[in-house]
C-alpha cells in the first residue's frame, strides 16, 4: 500500500482530516504512516490533518491496518490535551488541498460549535458489565422450582425429562426477568454520573449491558466508585475502559 | 475502579469507536469511501471471529454501496451465472470424498446456488437440490458437521462455528421458498444401510442446568457407525463409529435406580468413553448382542 504524504502532480490530493478542535493550536507531530500532522485554522476552531493523495487507506493486512488505528487515536489524544477535540471516524478523506478544508470548516461553522458545547469538558468510557448465569440462577429463590424438583426425585425417569425442561424454561424466563431488572438498575445508576449514555450491542453472551458514556471530568471518580461496587456483587463483573475521545457523541 | 486504555485489553474497543463512529464528514467534498468500511469489517472480524460478525447481523449492516463494490469485485473473480446475485458468505470446508480430504473456502450464498470457492469452485449446488439438511457430531473428530442432502448424495460441511454455518445455509434455502424436509435420519447414514433400529432413551451429558438427562429418541445401528438421533431437537446427537467401540455391557443404572438396566457402550473417542442407553432389559440385550455381532473383535 503506497500512500505518501508528498503529493503527485498527476495524482489529485487530499487532506485525512482527525479531528477539529477548539483553539487555535499550532500542531506539529506524526500521524499515520509518520505523515506530517498539522493544523488548518478558521476562526476559533481548527482542523487537524494531513496531506496526502486523494485515496483511501485500505489494505488487507490487519496488523497495518492496527497500526494506522492507533495512529490515528494517537494523533488525536494529543490534539485533545487543552483542547475540545471533535474525533473523526478513520479515513475521512477531503479531496483537494487546505483550501477546502478551511472551506469546510466556514460551512460546519455553528454545527462544529454546537459539538463542541456538547462535549466539552467530558470523555467518553466504555462500560461493559458481565454476569455469570449459573451463578445468578443458583441464588434464585423460585418457589415452584423447588415444588417441581421435590416432585421430580419421586417421579420416574421419563417423566423427569419432562420435569427438567419446564424448570430449565422457569429459569430462563426467571433470568430474563432478572436481567431485564438489573439491567435498568445499573442504568440509572450509571446514568447519575453521566452526562448522556449509548447503549450499545451486547458483544458476547455473558454480556449483560454494554454503554457508552460521556462522562464530565469530575464525574470519573464517582462512577468507578459505583462500578467497583458492581464490580464486587457475587456473579457480576465490570469492564471500564477509556477515556476515549467522545467518538459515540459527535 | 480505575478505566483502563491498556491496549491489548481494549483495542476491539478502539476498533468500534474509530471505525464505526466519529464525525463522519458529508460524502460530496470527501473521496468515495464506499469501500472503506470494508477494511473495518475485515479487520474487526479478524478479531472478533468471521462467526461472531454474521452473529451479530454485522453483515446485514452493509449498506448497498458497500455491496456493490463486493459485487464487483466478486463478479471479476467469481464465475457466476446470469442474474445471480451474492447474498452472504462464510468460511466453511467441505469433505471431498474422492480426495478423502477436507477443501476450505468461502461458502457463498446466492439466489441461484450454494457454492464453495477457493481459487475455483470446489463445490456447488442449485439452491433446489437441496433436500435435507442435519447437524451431526462426529465423535471421533469430536465435532459436529453440516449433512446437506442434495438430490441422491449426501455432502458434510464444516465451519468454526456450525450452528452459524446451519443458519447461513438454511436460512437460504428457506429465502427462496424451499422447505426443507424434517430430519431424516436415513440419509445421513451416506450410503449406509441402517441394520437395526429401535426407539432408546439415552443419558445426555450434563448442560449448563442439569448433570445428566435421559432424552428420548431412536437409536440406529448401521454398516458402520452406530448414530442416535434426538426426536426433541430432530438431529442426530451422536455418532460412534462400530469399529471404535471396546466394550458393551448391561448394567444397573447407577446411582439412580438400581433394578433398572442399561446398556453401557464404551468407545475410544479421545479417551475410553462410556455411553449409556435406556429401554425395556428385552430391547436391551437385542441391542448388546446386535452391537458385539457388529464389532470387528469379538467383545
């Protein structure tokens, strides 16, 4: 994959814009493939780019593919320390030159303001809580659990069967119910520490919830109080990671 | 607690923030990017496991941009026919049987075909032909395969995860109207002749819930593998092949009920394993003399 920052004359050039943030800032540092980072300003706010041909990173190798990823998220924690920065999703390419880019962003102008208000002062964290089923389900208290399994050791084995998979069907509806209670709980109470949440897909089964949240700096102290106690409920566990730059609000 | 960016830990993290969202700029001043998710996908189901993409409906959130470029470029590789159009695909191995060898590909799902393809087709069929289709657990291998009955012949698939490969399959052919047939266990047998066969409770291993069942269902003895096929799920849950089995004996059910009998069936599988099967103690011995007649040494 060749994508040099010096641009062609044959090739039409481009700016890979990172982010836009909120002062003036004069930036100079590498992004990805060691390219040339720097500032394009428009009154208050400036985006954070570099150039290079009008083309979109792409590859089929994973591990170089990582590594611009992490390029990019580099380039932008460093533009965010001191600033409000607005993250762009990777390879948002503006075909032509700084031209353009100022030409963007006069015509964002208010739109990239109103973002900036959002988030500024907050970070976003990834919030993903586990549980452990077997766990759960061994604590629960069902009366007709019990009936049906003092039943069953009097009862033959083919009928036992039967009695099985109505206690598995109990169950199942019993930890849906809890679920769908623990699930609430954990919201609102994560909710008192965030400015706005993004419930997001529930990536593995164990998974209960999964949150994005824009979280205010003085805030992140609290939640991880609250999530450690989570975190210490018998079956429960937490995974807390950030702080990202806001990407799930902009 | 204290949030963590540690990287290894967080990277899939990373991935879904920075490729699925942040400000997305409007597409007339920025270049095509209509295939770049592509590299978003690719690498997140590097990662996450091609199954666990086509789990999550990933693939159903391509957009139409994004399939028409994997349109293109499957149409300069990929020999297909007029009016056929790509819906999905997985990676799966199909059993060459004249090769006596497992052949690995893309598995592709189309209006028209299921097709295999690596290089070239190794494995196609018209989406009509297939008749049946039935998860089975090879024992031995200790793993289950994809029986498709297509036409008169029976071909096995595999996948990393076969339950999605059930999915991906099956749910094509039901797209396009063809029902399949309920579970026969005959053709599996691929070309086996079933010798004996009875109704048979058998003990299944413990579950999340339970440590052990009887299930109910029918027990099948054939020129080579003796298969016992759940009449709750309708499939086969068990497969041992005759020539693998070392010992089989009537017992007493232990420590259920001791004045019940069982017929306990030992196979090398990666260890001696026993496995065992419930009936009337009459069905019971039919069943241990009809299984040592078909062992290869005498037990």
């Amino acid at each position: 994959m060749v994508e040099k920052p010096e641009v062609k004359k044959e090739k039409q050039e481009g700016r890979y814009v990172y982010c836009v943030v909120d002062k003036a800032v004069n930036f100079d540092t590498a992004g990805i493939e060691e390219s040339k980072v720097y500032s394009i300003p428009y009154k208050d706010i400036c985006a954070i780019v570099h150039a290079c041909e009008a083309k979109p990173y792409k590859s089929d190798n994973n591990e170089e593919v990582k590594t611009w990823i992490i390029s990019h998220q580099k380039v932008i924690d460093k533009a965010s320390q001191g600033t409000t920065a607005i993250p762009l999703t990777f390879d948002m390419i503006i075909k032509g030159s700084d031209n353009k880019v100022f030409e963007w962003l006069k015509k964002e102008y208010e739109n990239l303001k109103k973002k900036i208000e959002k988030i500024k002062g907050k970070q976003e964290f990834g919030i993903q809580i586990f549980w452990n089923t077997k766990v759960i389900a061994s604590k629960l208290d069902i009366k007709v659990i019990k009936e049906l399994k003092n039943e069953m050791t009097k009862t033959g084995k083919g009928k036992a069967y039967f009695y099985e998979q109505k206690i598995k069907n109990i169950l199942q509806k019993e930890l849906e119910k809890k679920a769908d209670q623990y699930f609430k709980d954990f919201y609102s109470l994560i909710k008192k520490y965030s400015d706005e949440i993004k419930v997001e897909k529930l990536k593995e089964d164990n998974m209960l919830a999964n949150f994005s949240c824009l979280v205010e700096r003085n805030k992140v102290k609290e939640l991880g109080i609250e999530l450690d106690k989570i975190n210490k409920l018998e079956g429960f566990s937490v995974r807390f990671t950030g702080p990202w730059s806001p990407y799930s609000f902009v | 607690m204290e949030p963590t960016r540690e990287r290894n830990a967080t990277l899939v993290d990373l991935l879904d923030r920075v490729l699925d969202k942040g400000l997305i700029i409007n597409a007339d001043i920025i270049i095509s990017l209509a295939g770049i998710p592509l590299i978003g996908v690719n690498l997140k189901a590097a990662i996450a496991g091609i199954e666990t993409m086509l789990e999550y409906g990933m693939m159903q959130e391509w957009d139409e941009t994004i399939r028409a470029i994997s349109r293109k470029e499957i149409k300069e590789k990929l020999p297909l026919l007029e009016g056929e159009k790509i819906s999905g695909k997985m990676f799966a191995s199909y059993f060459y049987a004249e090769g006596d060898t497992w052949r690995a590909g893309w598995l592709y799902n189309t209006n028209k075909r299921i097709f295999l393809f690596r290089d070239e087709i190794l494995f196609e069929t018209a989406l009509e032909k297939i008749k049946g289709l039935v998860i089975a657990e090879d024992i031995v291998d200790k793993r289950k395969e994809i029986y498709l009955e297509i036409e008169n012949q029976v071909v096995k698939f595999h996948a990393k995860n076969i339950f999605l490969l059930k999915d991906f399959i099956k749910g094509q052919i039901e797209k396009f109207g063809i029902i399949l047939k309920k579970t026969d266990v005959q053709f599996l047998i691929e070309g086996q002749e079933i010798i004996h066969s009875d109704k048979m409770w058998y003990m299944a291993p413990a579950d999340k819930a339970f440590d052990k069942t009887w299930q109910p269902g029918q027990l099948y003895l054939a020129a080579k593998d003796l298969y016992w096929y759940n009449s709750f799920d309708e499939k086969i849950m068990l497969t041992i092949p005759i020539n693998k089995i070392m010992e089989v004996k009537i017992e007493e059910e232990k420590p259920y009920n001791a004045n019940n009998k069982v017929l306990a069936v030992s196979y090398a599988g990666s260890s001696k394993e026993t496995t065992f099967f419930s009936n009337s103690e009459e069905i019971l011995e039919k069943w241990e003399n009809l299984i040592k007649k078909a062992m290869p040494i005498a037990a």
